[in-house]
C-alpha cells in the first residue's frame, strides 16, 4: 500500500480558487482542474467568509502572536460583514413578501368590487338581494 503525503496550499493559491469559485466557477471544475475534492474548495469558502483570508492556513508552521491576533480581528470584522450581507438577504426577503401581499390586496379588492356591482339591489325591506346563477 503506497502512502501518500499530505499536499499543502499557500493562502494565496486557496484565495485564488475561492476568488474563481465566488465570480461563478464551479466547485467540481475546479477541483479536477487542481486535482482537489470540491468538499475541500467549498470548506475553504466556508472559512473564508466566517474569517477573512487570515482564516485560511497557509503552509505548515508556527504561527506567532501577532498572526494570531490579527485573525481574531479579522474574524470580528468578516463576522460584521456576515452580518450585514445576511440582514440585507432578510430585508430583500421582506421586501418580496410585502410586494407578493400588495399583489394579493389588489386582486381581492378588484374581486370585492365587482361582485359589489354584480349584486341586484331589493326593493323590498327585509329581502336579501341575491347575485346572478353561475353558468355552470
């Protein structure tokens, strides 16, 4: 049985796959192109957008002090970016909901209206005015 080694990727070349992957790619062409599972491209992605580039290990080494402070930051910053593109996705979801309710409003009031005008009116007190038999 042949062992094999663990590849290693650079930030930088895991920054230009998931560049071509968010500008439309897809994840399986890329990942023959380089010989990578898409499972693999997709969780760097993943990473990526809930840590920044600094989320991203690069090859294998110690990382310093300063390293790991600055992926903290930018983990707080990529987190309030997350969280702004997730509450524009809400308001644009809102945003169809009420533009789908307006549509229903304007057809009920419509319908409301025409049966109002299709009612006979009763000269009789106390008679209820009846609408025209349906052609069934």
């Amino acid at each position: 049985m042949s062992e094999q080694r663990r590849r290693r990727f650079s930030r930088e070349f895991k920054m230009r796959v998931i560049e071509r992957l968010e500008a439309g790619e897809s994840g399986t062409a890329l990942g023959l192109e380089f010989s990578i599972k898409r499972t693999i491209i997709y969780r760097w992605r993943e990473l990526w957008r809930r840590g920044g580039e600094m989320a991203l290990r690069g090859k294998p080494g110690p990382r310093t002090k300063a390293e790991a402070l600055e992926l903290e930051r930018a983990r707080g910053v990529a987190g309030r970016a997350n969280d702004l593109t997730e509450a524009r996705r809400q308001i644009a979801v809102l945003e169809r909901k009420v533009g789908q309710q307006q549509v229903d409003l304007d057809f009920f009031k419509q319908a409301l209206r025409r049966i109002e005008a299709s009612r006979q009116s009763s000269n009789e007190a106390g008679v209820t005015a009846s609408s025209p038999r349906s052609r069934r």
